[in-house]
C-alpha cells in the first residue's frame, strides 16, 4: 500500500476521528502498524478534552496517538513548532514501515504538514506595532484591513481571531505578499501522501453542529473550563470556542442559553472556514460522512 501517509479532514463534526480509527483498525488487522498525529490546535491542551471532543485514552483502541495533551492552557501554540513537532513524529513512523494518520480540522495545521510549507520570519516592531492596535481597535479592524489586501486569509482566519489577523498584517508588511501565497500548490508535497475528505450536505452539517455544542454541555464543560480557570487561560485557549462562552456562562456574564446559542453560531461559521479551506485541497478523495461504507471507501483510495 502506498503511499503510509494519510491525512484525514474536513469540517467539525464531520466524524474525523471515528474514521481514523475505523481506518486505523482496519490497517491494523490486515498487518500493518498504524499510528495517529493530531492536527487540531485545541487538542494540542491537556484538559480541554469535552470542547475540542477529544477521543478518550480508553477509546483509542490501542492505536498510538501523538501530539494530543502537549501544551498547557495558558501556553500558546505555535504551527511553526508543531510543524517541525509533527514532520519528526511522522517521519519516524514511515521510518518503522508503518502507516501514519494525520486528522484534524485546522487547516494551517494539516497544510503546514502535508505542503512544502516554510515559514516568513517575523518583525519584533511590526508585531508589537499591530497588537497595539488590536488591543485598542479590537480584530474586526484588523480583519477589514486584511480583507483589502488578502481576502482569501480574511475569510479563512475570520473576524474575531485576532491572534492570526496579526500574524497574516505581520507577514504582508515584511513580505509585500498574500499571507495566503505562502501555501504550496498541491504539487509541492512534503511526502507523498493521500488525502481523504469528510463532508455532508449543509443541513445535515448544522443538525450535527448544533447537537454537538448541546452534547458539551450536557457532559460538563463549564465544569471542565471552570477547573481550567485557576491555573489561568492563555490567549488562545480561552478564545476556543465553546471555552469562551462556558467561562463566560462560569462567571455570569451569559445565561446558559445565551452561551450555547453564541458556541454555536460560532461553530457553525468556523465550519464554513474549514469547507471552504479543505475544499480548495484538489487531490482530496471526499467521502459522505454518512456512508456507512467510508472505510472501504477509504481503503480503496489507498489501494488498499
């Protein structure tokens, strides 16, 4: 079977995990080993396990699982360092003939991995420069001025992430270019690799959309972010959606209504980031989300 590396995307909600281990165990049976690289930012954090739908260690079906739990809340993740993280952990697994599983929905993260991806440096004077101005003006600034000149990183990074408005302004001020010109055609693969796409139509993606911010709720994770609180939050941590409305909901702000109906408008918009990302993947084999037969679909996508 070629090629061992695969990755595994498409919006949240989608079943991504289910299928890598659907897929893992499958591989496993007919003799090959199998491993697991996790390409969600937010399940880089330990203890943000109910918000980001972190598969449980007793539910991984003793398949390795890498690059979950690594950072605490309060650090900030980095896709340069999980990059280089990422690419070491993977090329030890081909190193043992075995096959690795990239799965995830942040699609800078699986992009840096899959792409022959480098990195601009970045402006000590540029960066402070454009945080002042965040803190003063708020993202929605930042994002209308991004718009102008890359409207294609405006609409994948959104309005409210200010952290990666920052860093697109930062990288077309030292650049002169797209932030959004950095990823690689399709042709410029880092590995050979196969890339297999989830999706479902968009009313069916919203009913699983919102059952699964009710879901969160209903299995504790105010409670969760509330155990998360003293330790403290970094920035990115407490922007994750459904973290942020479960802390504000914590400290009285939102009602419990209002919370879930705010982490769902969000989830909701962050999906269509992610389609609109993962579509422009032209080599993707996209698979029903629903079909009951994805992993033989899966299988025969890797000439399996």
């Amino acid at each position: 079977m070629t090629p061992v590396l695969v990755a595994i995307v498409g919006a949240t909600g989608t079943g991504k995990s289910s299928l890598s281990l659907d897929l893992a165990t499958r591989l496993r049976d007919s003799g090959r080993s199998v491993e697991i690289v996790n390409a969600d930012a937010m399940q880089l954090y330990r203890g943000m396990d109910i918000g980001t739908a972190k598969v449980p260690v007793a539910e991984r079906r003793g398949i390795p699982h890498h690059l979950l739990d690594v950072l605490e809340p309060r650090e900030e993740a980095s896709v340069a360092r999980y990059q280089t993280e990422a690419r070491a952990i993977i090329d030890d697994v081909l190193a043992r003939d075995a096959v690795a599983i990239l799965v995830g929905g942040s699609g800078l993260y699986v992009s840096s991995v899959l792409y022959d991806f480098q990195f601009p440096g970045t402006d000590a004077g540029i960066r402070a420069r454009l945080e002042a101005e965040l803190d003063a003006e708020g993202p929605g600034m930042l994002h209308r001025r991004l718009r102008a000149v890359d409207p294609a990183a405006a609409d994948a990074i959104g309005p409210a992430n200010g952290r990666r408005l920052v860093r697109a302004l930062e990288v077309f001020e030292i650049t002169g270019s797209p932030f959004g010109a950095g990823i690689p055609a399709e042709s410029e693969l880092w590995r050979p690799s196969t890339t297999i796409g989830l999706r479902t139509d968009r009313a069916r993606l919203v009913e699983r959309l919102d059952e699964r911010v009710l879901g969160m709720w209903r299995d504790g994770l105010v409670a969760e972010v509330e155990r998360l609180l003293p330790a403290g939050l970094g920035v990115t941590a407490s922007r994750a959606i459904g973290y942020a409305q479960a802390a504000a909901q914590s400290r009285g702000e939102l009602t419990e209504q209002q919370a879930i109906e705010q982490a769902a408008a969000l989830t909701r918009r962050y999906a269509r980031r992610q389609v609109s990302w993962f579509g422009r993947y032209r080599l993707t084999h996209w698979l029903d989300a629903d079909d009951p037969a994805r992993v033989d679909a899966a299988l025969a996508a890797l000439g399996a």
